[in-house]
C-alpha cells in the first residue's frame, strides 16, 4: 500500500478505491448549488433544470420563475413535489434544503398531495 496518494487516486500503477470515492466526493460538493449560481441563472427559451444533490433541483421557467421541486414515484407515477420559489420574499437556498430532508419522509409515508 502507498504511504502517499497522488490526488487521481493512482499509487503505483493501482486505482484506489478510497481515493476515487472521496475525488467523487468532492466534484459532488462543488457541482451543488449556491445563491451565487442561482441569481446567475437567466431564462431560456424553454423551461430547464439544474440540480443540486439527493434529487433536489430548481426548474427555471421561460418567464424567469426559479422554483425548488423533487422528483418521486409513486404507485408508478411520477409525482413533483415543489418546494417554492427562490427569490425576494421567496423562499431561499437554505429553507428549500430543509424542507427537501422532510420531502423523502413524507413521499414514503403517502401523505403528499398531487400538485
């Protein structure tokens, strides 16, 4: 076993496989989103996506609405549970985090209502 790890996860010729999961790790981390990149985002022509981590996106619409959904199934369905709408007087980065950690709890427990 290597005494030092070069940061690809390679020592030696040999792919580690702790090395690899924490280099994951960290491009995880950096792809989640901040306030910074959600005032950045600019509406397109049709509505897009970009998500954050665990499932938990925001939807971007034509008219510049940035909302917080999930995306779950249930009963074969798929369901989207939004959280609410980022912006002044809105709902922000960090609520809509705390709210998506009960969001998988109440999808398992059924107690959601189709939007």
């Amino acid at each position: 076993m290597c005494k030092v790890l070069i940061s690809d996860g390679i020592c030696d010729g040999i792919i580690h496989a702790d090395a690899m999961r924490a280099a994951r790790y960290h491009a995880r981390e950096e792809s989640h989103l901040t306030d910074t990149k959600l005032r950045n985002l600019k509406a397109g022509e049709k509505l897009f996506k970009v998500t954050d981590h665990d499932g938990l996106y925001v939807a971007v619409t034509p008219a510049g609405w940035i909302s917080f959904r999930y995306n779950y199934s249930i009963n074969g369905r798929r369901e989207t549970l939004m959280f609410g709408r980022y912006g002044l007087g809105s709902i922000s980065l960090a609520e809509a985090r705390k709210s998506f950690t009960h969001g998988p709890e109440m999808v398992n427990n059924a107690t959601l209502i189709s939007q």
